[in-house]
C-alpha cells in the first residue's frame, strides 16, 4: 500500500472480525514501529503482547469496570447549552467498547517506554513520550498497509499503575496506549469526523 493510501485510510476501530491474523505481520509491524525516530537513539521500548482470552481480561480488568458503568444514552441526552458535539458523540461510541475493543482483538500490543515519570516543565523533558507517539504512529500505519486495523485505550489514572503492576512492567518504564490489531469489521458504525482547514491553520512567520 503506497504511504498516503495508508495515511488516509488509517482509523481507529472499535469493533474486530473473528479471524486469525498472522503473528508474521504483527512482528512486521512492531518492525515498522522500531524505525520511528528516537531522541537518545537507543529505542529503549520494549512491547508485551496480550494473545489470549485470559491475558487480555486479567490485564483490562479495570477498562472493563470502567466500560460497564458509563451509560451512553444518559450522557448523550443530559441538559446542555449547546447541541451535542461530534466529540460527545464519538466518546459515547467509544466508552462502552473500551474493553471489548481490546477483548476482542487478536492481538493487543502494549508499548512501554522508559521514563519515570512524566515531567512537562519544559517541552524538552517529553522527549522520551514524544518518541513513543512516533512508534505508535508507525503502527498504526503499518497496520493499515497489511490490511490490519488498530484500537486504542489511553490508560486513565490510577489505571496505568494498576496495568503496570499486573504485567510487571519495570518501574523505569510507562506505558503510554493499549492497541487492539485485528481485521476491522466493514459493518461498524463509522461515525463523522471533524475536518480540518488547512488553508485556516497555516501561518507564515508568525502567528498574526
């Protein structure tokens, strides 16, 4: 798949066929994830694989507590001074699949980076963050090249520390996503994206 198909087609999905995918393309993928560029040049991450039912639901015990408690309809109808925004509705999609979008992926690779802490005093200290978002973005588009679909769950909170422990990731490492990799399935609801203006965020020399 040439670069730009990739781009364009890449989206996040939330909901997996049952069909098998071959370890082969994950390792390509995770290959393609290696090749983003580092800011110490010692690409010191490392990935957990989750592949089975057990994995997958001992590690996102908390994404499911989470995912069962939140009432779509009740959100989507609460009183607001505005109409309901195309990111409301999106989170109202998205959170009541926040486990089963992992559950039910073949796969759930698991970055992990070496940092701490998070220190955002100045920009420079998220350099060690900044490099991971560049291998997750690298597989998420070598995912869509091979045919691949990715999800994605951002640990909330508390819920890093508890992943972390349960995977006995070391305590020099965060970890920044959680990304489901299956074949998507072509009969998910595809809801409407806001499109950006280029000609609207282009400044030249300045901001004004």
């Amino acid at each position: 798949m040439e670069l730009y198909e990739a781009i364009y087609k890449r989206r996040t999905v939330r909901k997996f066929l049952e069909k098998k995918v071959d370890f082969d393309a994950v390792k390509r993928i995770l290959e393609a994830g290696n090749r983003a560029p580092t800011w110490n040049h010692n690409r010191n991450w490392s990935y957990i694989v989750l592949r089975t039912e057990e994995e997958k639901a001992y590690a996102f015990e908390h994404a499911k507590k989470i995912a069962e408690k939140f009432d779509a309809e009740k959100y989507l109808n609460a009183p607001r001074p505005y109409p309901t925004t195309l990111a409301q509705k999106m989170y109202a999609y998205a959170m009541p699949r926040q486990y089963t979008m992992l559950k039910d992926a073949p796969y759930v690779i698991i970055p992990v980076f070496k940092s701490k802490e998070l220190n955002g005093e100045y920009v420079s200290k998220l350099n060690p963050f900044s490099t991971i978002w560049c291998v997750i973005e690298n597989i998420f588009l070598a995912a869509t090249a091979e045919g691949l679909a990715c999800s994605m769950r951002i640990p909330l909170n508390e819920e890093h520390d508890i992943v972390k422990a349960k995977l006995k990731v070391p305590p020099t490492y965060m970890i920044p996503a959680f990304i489901g990799i299956g074949y998507a399935d072509p009969n998910e609801k595809e809801l409407e994206q806001n499109v950006a203006n280029l000609e609207k965020q282009l400044h030249f020399g300045k901001w004004k």
